[in-house]
C-alpha cells in the first residue's frame, strides 16, 4: 500500500513529465488545438513563455501567455488540496478559469497572430472534410 508521501511525490513526478512531454509535443507539432482546427486554444503561448522565463526574458513571457504564473499555482493548489478549505480552492479555479477566458477573448479579439489565431480553413479537420467532400 502506498503512503500519502509516495502518492504526493508521484502526483508531482506524473505532473511533471506530463509538462515536460507537452513542451516536446508542442516544440515539434505546435499547439495541437491549433493544428486540428486553426483556432488558437486558451494556453496557446505558454510554453513559448516558459522558454521565455528560462532565458529570464520576463517581458516576452508576458508577451507570450500573461497568465503563465498561474499554471504552477493552479498544480501547487491541487497538490496542498486536502489541506485547503473545499471553497477556497473552489474559488480559486473558479478565478483562474475566468482569468484565462478573459484573456483568451482579449488576445483573440485583438488579433495577434504571431500568438493567437483563429483561422479555421488552415485546421487540419477543416482540410480533411473538405478534401472528402471532393474540395482542394
């Protein structure tokens, strides 16, 4: 059986190595959102900024994702969650959801593109329907 401790360290070592396969996914595919339906996702951008803070480039982190603190602090919550109070993390997500919704109609709304994008027709789903339906 398996104590709270090796459970924790395991929660955190799965959480890593997911992050860390996401960065590789994204470096060698770019976001996969993105590339299935041309539309940039609420995330697009951090990873981008997390190299960013690595080079200690704090500027083009925000550039990037202004929000990229916040997905440490979301896992750093979901680790301590037993010790919290059940509506004060409940707040918190609820926050961090809304903070990154806000964020993601202002970046789409301003039209970066070099960040953001919404552009459906270069989606790899919108090329494969209209490749079936006998379209270029």
């Amino acid at each position: 059986m398996e104590t709270t401790k090796k459970r924790e360290l395991r929660s955190v070592l799965d959480l890593a190595a997911s992050a860390a396969l996401l960065a590789v996914l994204n470096r060698l595919f770019g976001c996969p959102i993105r590339l299935v339906t041309g539309v940039s996702c609420a995330g697009c951008g951090m990873t981008r900024a997390w190299l960013s803070v690595l080079r200690l480039d704090l500027r083009q982190a925000f550039y990037y994702h202004p929000l990229f603190l916040l997905p440490p602090v979301g896992a750093a919550l979901w680790l301590c969650r037993k010790k919290l109070p059940r509506k004060f993390l409940k707040g918190c997500m609820y926050a961090m959801i809304g903070a990154f919704l806000i964020v993601y109609v202002y970046r789409m709304f301003r039209g970066d593109g070099n960040v953001v994008a919404f552009d459906p027709r270069s989606g790899l789903a919108f090329r494969v329907i209209s490749y079936l339906q006998g379209g270029n």
